[in-house]
C-alpha cells in the first residue's frame, strides 16, 4: 500500500507557513498545490508535471521531493522513489511517515539490504513499529529467509494487530509455499483494509488463477485495475490486466481476451508476455503462422522467454518442423527439468524424428515426477522398444496398462514389443484380439501386416486386410495398406488394381500416388514413377517423401548428379529436415568436397546438435580432414552421451590414428562389455597388443575371433599373423590354409605363399601364378608375384608382369619404380631412366623412389641432378644405409669429397651386414 495520511497535513502547514514568513514565491505554492490537487484526483502524469515545475523553482522543496517519491512508489518505479526519498531526508525532511515511504521504496527498488541497514529510524507508536516490522519481513523474504520474513509479519500482528503489510506479507509466504487456499483466505482480509492497494487485488487474482477459479480472477483482476486508475499503466495495472487475458482465454471468452491485448497495445505497451498470450489464441486456432510471428517477436525481446519457447516448441510440432520443435523446446528445459508436459512434446518430437534413443533419454527422468502417468510411461516404453531395449520397453508398457488397462494403444505398443522380442506369434495373436475388438484397427492392422510379412505368411497378411478393406472401403489408406502386401509378394499388377480403385475413391490422395510411385519404380517403369512424383512436388513443394523418392530413382538409374539435385531441392523446401542434408554431407566425403560437407554438417548441427547422426557426420569430416583431435574430442562426447558400438569402434579408430594405442584399447574394451563378439574391435585388439608384443593377449583375442566365428575366416588369418610374426611360418602356413578353406581371397593367398616362401619352399611363387591365372586383372598379386621374380633373378619375367600392371594402372608409381630398376639391372638405361621419372613426378616425397631415379641419373651421367634428388632421399630417410651410399658416390662424383667421406664413415661404422659394403669401402680408399 502507499501511506496517504500525511499529504493534507503537509498541504496546510506549507499554506500557513506562506502566510507567516510572507511567501514571496507564490508561483511554487501554487505548482505544488496543483500537484497535490491532481494527485488526489488520481491523475498523476499531471501531479508529476506540476511538482517537477515546483523543483524547477526551488531544487530544495522537500514536500515535493517526498510527494514525487511518493507518486513513483504508486507508479511502481521503485528506483526513482528512493532517489527522492532519501533527497527528501538528506534536505532535512523527518517523521516516521517519509521513513516508512522510504522502506516500501526500498522493497520496490528490490533493495532489501538498504531497508535493513536503516535500524536508526525511530518509530512513534505501535502501529507504525508495526509497519516496519512487516517492511522488514518484506526484506528478508526478498532475500529468501522466508521464516525470518514470516516471524517478523507475525511480530507485526501480534504488536498492533492485522495491517495490511503484514497479512499481505503472510499471503505471499502462503503462495510461495504452495498453500494457496491460505493465501486466498488472507488476501480477502487484506482488500477488506480501509486502505485500498490495487496489488493486493491483483495478487488475489493470481490466487484465484492458480485454483482455477477464473471468475473469481477475472473479478478481482478487474477490481485491481479500478483501484490503479491513475492515467497510467502501472505494473500492477499490466499485471492485473494480463491476468484478465489468461482468465479470459481459460473461460474461452477470446473476443474479450483480444480487446484486452489491443488495450495494451493501444498504450503502447510491448512485453513478451502480451505477445505470449495472443500467440497462444492464435495456437488454439490453429494460425501457426501468426503464432510463430509473435512468439519470434516475445523472444527478440527475451530470448529466454520460457513460456514462449514452450509455446513455440508446441507450434513447431503442430507444423511438424521436428528439428526446431527440439531446439525450442530442449532451450525450455534447460531452464524448467521438471515440466513433464514439455518433456513429453520433446519425447514425442524424438521419436517422430526416429530418434528413440534421445527420446528416452528426456522421458526417463520425469517418471519421478509423474509416476501415474500412463501416457509418459507408454512413451517411455515405446522409445526404449524402438533403441533395441526390449525388456526396459516392456516393463514401462506393463506398467502403463496397470495404470490404463482399458488402452488399446498400450496392448498395441506390447503386441510390438513382442514383434520386435521375436515373439512374431505373441505379436500376431496380440493383434488379431485388438483387430476384433475393432479400436485402433488401423495401427493394429499395421502391425498385424507387418508380423504376417515377417512369419512369411503372406496369404494370410492379403485374407486379412482384404476383410479390413472391405469394412472400411471409404479409407484409401486401406488400399494403400493392401497395395503394400501385394507389393511384397511381388504381384505389382494386382498393387497397382487396388490403387487404381483408393485413387477413383480420392483422385488427389498423396499416400495413394506415392505408393504408386514406388511400385512403378520397384518394377522398372521408371518414367513413369518420376511422371508421378514430379507431379506430387509441383502440387505440394512441402511433400518431402516425394523429394527423397526421386532421389533414390534417380540414383537407381545411375543419374548420381539429378539425385543430388533432388536432394538439394528437399534441403531447400524444408530448412530443419534431415535425412537429405545427411545424404548429401555423405555424397560430398564420398566425393572428397569436404568444405561442402562441412556447410552441410553446421545446418544440420544448429538443428540437431545432439543427435548422434550429426555429430557422427561432423566427427567423420573431421577425419577426412586428418583433424583427429577435433575428431576425438566429438566421439568421446558421443559414446558418452550415446553408448553405440559403432561408434565406440570410430572412437578407436581415431586414436589409434593419434597413436594413443592406450586409449583405443581400453575403447575397446569398453565396446566388448556391450557387444563381445564385435568382430572389427577383436581384430583391432589383436593387431594392437601383437604391435605392443603382448603376444599372448593378442592369441586369446584371435582365439575369441574363431570361438565366436568358427565359419569366417577372420580368426585363422588373424592367429596365422601372430605366428607369422614369431616367425612360427610352417604355424602360420596351416592358420592361412585353413582360413582359406573358409573364404578364398588374395590377400590370404599372398600370405600363404609368404609363409610357404619363408620356410625355403621354392615354388611358393606358384600360388601366384595360379591365383592370377583365375584372376588376371588382381594387380596386387601381379605386383607380388613381380617382386618375387625380382628377387630370385628372373629380371625379364618381373618386368613382364610390372608392364602388365601398368597397362591396368599407368600411374602405379611402385611398378613403375621397380620396373626401372629391372631395366636398370638389364642394363636399358634409357627406358630405366623414363620410367624412374614418371616414378618420381607421381611420388616425389618416397624415398625409396628418390633414390632409384637418383641412381640411375648417376648411372646416366647426371650428377648433379642425382645430387640434388639423392639429397632428399637422404633427408627424408636417414635410416637407410643403401640411400647413404648412393648419396656419398654423387658427392664424390661432383666433387664434395669432404662431405662424401663424413657419410661413408658413417656408413662403415654400422655392424649391420651390408651388401654393398666392399664398394663403400673401395669408394672410401680412393679418396
């Protein structure tokens, strides 16, 4: 309340006080007499002209100052009255009336620490030490110590009985507790005061509101708005008046509802709040658009508006815009975690976006808060089922029909639990009753479609929804659903009858079309699927199904770039959908268009910024781009947030690519507790402990590969490696043998015969020949089997089979490297040195190709460009004594000498067996 009693008293002592001393300045009792004047006739935009033209004469007038301080204290402006206030005392101003204005201008300033701190005021009687009392209550509840707040109003009672700081202050606890019928109860004794506060009005209201007494609320919001009518919109009057909007649009009275908004308006009052409320008439008549437009407009003002991001997330979901639906509504829950409507719209968003996982993830933790809820506890159940938790999703479904036993949706979603268990004839059974008992048929048929498809029971998947089609021959998505089964059993005539009859039922129905499309394009008539569904875009640019099914048409057709073009379309009709964008960010890491990929992979994180599929994709580029740390830092945070293999193994992969062989084999690990008999980790797992030499726990790894895979050959190829690497060759012949029995490959080959080679068995090579034999265009064991000529002497077959690559291959730069080499050995300098060029214009960064074109440039004559190109050989690899004799010999040549004989020391100095070490030396004497 604001404190009056004293203003009149003031009036005549200024008027006294200008007869006694002979006021000179008339025109400033004059100013502020009109302020009082309109100031009791409630129009306080003119009081505050006339005192602002007092204090324009005489800065010191200290009534003014306090009558000032007291008209920004009923405008609400806290802060203003302060400055006044405390103006007002500093010029002299006293008495118990201005500090108890100066208290409630501190509680509306928000300033509970200064109320506090001014313990000197001395107070003249009970009734205003009781006023003080509950102004400090005031204090501390703005401070949260709501039981200090609470013990003072009591105290403010018990000293001078009910006054309305202190009952008004005992409501407020009452409300902030949840107690709301006690709250009501002291608000009726507080608006009974003699003193009239249109807050306490308000507050009533609010009251009523939360009880759901709209009436009540409308009244007493009305009621605020008479007592406040001072020519202004005050808080409490906005307040009060939004209050009316929310009542008024609970008892449905939208006309009355929108008059009060354009009042507001009118005024020029602009808060997100009001735009809140005229979007949410515009939700409830379904003008999205509108809806949109102003809840957009409420967060420009605040962008953390909760109850606007919640609307807008209901919004989005209506318009089925999934991805930003999220986006709004995860921002609202950031800040509300106990809504459990705002979870369940978010679950449901999830799952629509096939999402189950993150849909379970936000439904999960409000079953403490609504454990009653059937509804919440079927969708908890249904998001479990559909992330492969079968058990979990049953257990909430059980649960669910305990609470609902009547649901039909609840038996639906447990017959699909049993499908999605195995139990196909649970399912089907399940089904059949829900079927006959005629609720939810469609869904029912639905599933009970799938479960006969699955059974293969395929005559009994077209007896049953033919008798569904009969009873309901006005549903083209009957026929649809028939049209479908005859699809899978492959009659596309009879598909495409049925359709013919949905389609003369409902010429434009898009489900019928697109169904049709698919057909014709599942039969080869693709002209005229795409006939189909070009149509579809052109009628409804929306229809995102239709842009995807082009697509894929095209692609089947091999017209890769109109396919991309279809997808790009999608991308651009829908900004928030997916599945193309995805498409695409894969088509360009294909491509290797990565900068492309990454556009791609920012829109789809601005909407989707957890879902697995987006930061999979955005940990993916990274890897193409070599970023590995960027790369493991995404999946790191995705196996946390979603425990999948797959992605646990891409984990691995990046550190193993950082050489962190540690981490990657406890990520490993980790992946074997989900899944043990994950094949690509127990093959990782082996290579990484056998390259660490834990010899033996690489074997048990290759040993579980072989348990758990006894008919691929994996496991014998991976146990044939480690003894290979023992040197154990006549072990890892019969592993590689054996692994060969299982499935024929040249990889397997080629280490066969290597164990065979290594054992002294002279015609290994043999192997080669007759796998080649069968598969001529196998360069990779053509290139083998060169080498192996290489090695044995047989020069001019090894260059045989090194051209024979290169007519498949021109630019192998390994053959043509080792073909030089041969011809150099055969003494053909000139085809040797070609060859060795084309080796190096390809591969100029290889050592091993830097110094065979080097050597034979020496070989040709030409040292000083032999020089130059077995420097770099050396530079990148120091490790090589041959490339270090090559390098020494070219200095000698070009008359380094000095230099040359720092190497060769270098180079006889080295124990190891070196066949060239009698030229290195000879070369060493001569200098």
């Amino acid at each position: 309340m604001y404190i009056k009693l004293f203003l009149k008293k003031i009036v005549v002592v200024c008027v006294v006080l200008g007869v006694a001393v002979g006021c000179s300045e008339v025109s400033e009792q004059e100013h502020l007499q009109n302020a009082y004047d309109f100031y009791e006739s409630n129009d306080l935009r003119a009081s505050i002209v006339e005192v602002k033209n007092t204090l324009q004469i005489n800065s010191e007038n200290v009534d003014a100052r306090v009558l000032l301080g007291q008209i920004y204290l009923m405008l609400d402006n806290g802060i203003d009255a302060v400055k006044e206030l405390e103006r007002a005392i500093e010029l002299g101003k006293v008495g118990d009336d201005v500090n108890l204005l100066l208290g409630e201008a501190y509680i509306y300033a928000g300033q509970a620490e200064a109320l506090l701190e001014h313990k000197e005021f001395t107070l003249g009687d009970a009734e205003e030490s009781a006023q003080w009392l509950a102004l400090s209550g005031h204090a501390y509840s703005q401070l949260g110590e709501n039981e200090k707040a609470k013990k003072l109003y009591e105290e403010s009672i018990e000293l001078s009985g009910a006054n309305y700081y202190a009952l008004y202050g005992l409501a407020l606890y009452s409300l902030n507790k949840g107690r709301i019928a006690d709250a009501v109860t002291l608000l009726n004794d507080v608006v009974k005061l003699p003193q009239k506060n249109g807050k306490a009005w308000q507050v009533l209201g609010d009251a009523y509101y939360y009880q759901r007494q709209h009436d009540s609320a409308l009244s007493s919001y009305h009621t605020a708005i008479d007592v406040e009518r001072h020519g202004v919109i005050t808080n409490t009057v906005y307040l009060a008046r939004l209050g009316s909007v929310k009542s008024l649009i609970a008892l449905d009275n939208i006309e009355q509802a929108r008059q009060e908004i354009a009042f507001l308006k009118n005024k020029k009052v602009s808060t997100p709040d009001l735009n809140y409320f005229e979007a949410l008439i515009a939700y409830s008549e379904k003008n999205y658009e509108q809806s949109t437009e102003l809840l957009l407009a409420a967060l420009k003002e605040n962008d953390s508006h909760k109850p606007s991001l919640l609307l807008l997330g209901a919004v989005k979901f209506a318009l089925n815009q999934l991805g930003q639906a999220d986006m709004y509504l995860t921002r609202y829950l950031s800040a509300s975690p106990d809504h459990v409507y705002a979870r369940k719209l978010l679950g449901a968003a999830r799952i629509k976006l096939n999402q189950p996982g993150r849909a379970y993830d936000v439904l999960a933790p409000a079953v403490k808060l609504a454990a009653d809820d059937a509804q919440l506890l079927e969708m908890i159940g249904a998001a479990a089922l559909r992330k492969g938790d079968f058990d979990g999703g049953r257990k909430f479904l059980v649960e669910a029909l305990s609470k609902d036993p009547s649901s039909s949706s609840l038996r639906m979603e447990l017959a699909l639990a049993s499908f999605a268990s195995g139990d196909v004839d649970g399912a089907i059974k399940e089904l059949e009753d829900i079927v006959k008992g005629g609720s939810d048929t469609f869904r029912a048929q639905q599933g009970l479609i799938s479960a006969y498809i699955k059974n293969n029971q395929l005559d009994r998947a077209i007896e049953s929804t033919q008798q569904y089609l009969d009873t309901h021959s006005k549903d083209p998505l009957a026929y649809s659903l028939l049209a479908l089964v005859y699809q899978v059993n492959k009659e596309a005539n009879k598909a495409r009858g049925v359709l013919t009859q949905g389609l003369a039922l409902d010429p434009k129905n898009v489900q019928l079309r697109l169904r049709l499309a698919q057909i014709e394009a599942q039969s080869g008539q693709i002209t005229e699927a795409q006939e189909i569904l070009e149509v579809l875009v052109v009628e409804n640019k929306k229809l995102l199904s239709a842009y995807m099914m082009l697509a894929q048409v095209m692609a089947k057709q091999g017209e890769n770039s109109e396919a991309i073009e279809w997808l790009e379309k999608a991308a651009e009709a829908e900004e928030t959908f997916a599945p193309p964008r995805l498409l695409l960010a894969r088509h360009y890491l294909r491509t290797g268009e990565l900068e492309k990929a990454r556009v791609m992979s920012r829109e789809l994180n601005k909407h989707y910024p957890e879902d697995p599929g987006v930061v999979l994709l955005a940990a993916q580029i990274h890897v193409a781009k070599k970023e590995w740390n960027e790369a493991g830092l995404l999946l790191a945070s995705l196996v946390k947030r979603s425990p999948r293999v797959g992605f646990y193994f891409s984990l691995a992969q990046v550190q193993r690519q950082q050489k962190q062989f540690i981490s990657a084999k406890s990520t490993l690990r980790e992946l074997l507790q989900l899944d043990e008999q994950y094949l690509p980790a127990l093959h990782m797992l082996v290579e990484l402990e056998s390259n660490d030499g834990n010899l033996k726990k690489a074997s048990a790894y290759a040993a579980k590969m072989v348990e758990y895979f006894p008919d691929l050959a994996a496991g014998y190829e991976a146990g044939g490696d480690l003894y290979f690497k023992q040197g154990r060759f006549n072990e890892a012949e019969h592993r590689y043998q054996k692994a060969l029995s299982k499935q024929v490959t040249n990889v397997l080959t080629v280490k066969l015969y290597r164990a065979k080679k290594m054992q002294g068995d002279q015609g290994a090579w043999r192997l080669l020949e007759n796998w080649l034999a069968e598969n001529p265009g196998d360069d990779a064991v053509r290139m083998e089997l060169a080498a192996n000529y290489q090695v044995i002497g047989k020069a001019l077959l090894a260059m045989e089979e090194y051209k024979r690559v290169l007519i498949s291959n021109p630019e192998n730069y390994v053959a043509l490297n080792n073909l030089a080499w041969s011809q150099y050995e055969d003494g053909n300098l000139t085809d040797a040195l070609g060859n060795a060029e084309k080796a190096y214009r390809l591969k100029g960064d290889d050592a091993s190709i830097l110094d065979t074109y080097g050597w034979i440039l020496v070989s040709s004559g030409r040292v000083e460009e032999a020089e130059n190109i077995l420097f770099k050989a050396h530079t990148i690899n120091r490790d090589a004594p041959e490339i270090a004799y090559h390098y020494a010999y070219a200095l000698v040549q070009v008359g380094k000498k000095s230099q040359a004989r720092r190497l060769l020391d270098e180079i006889l100095t080295n124990e190891m067996v070196l066949p060239f070490r009698a030229e290195a030396e000879k070369l060493m004497s001569e200098l």
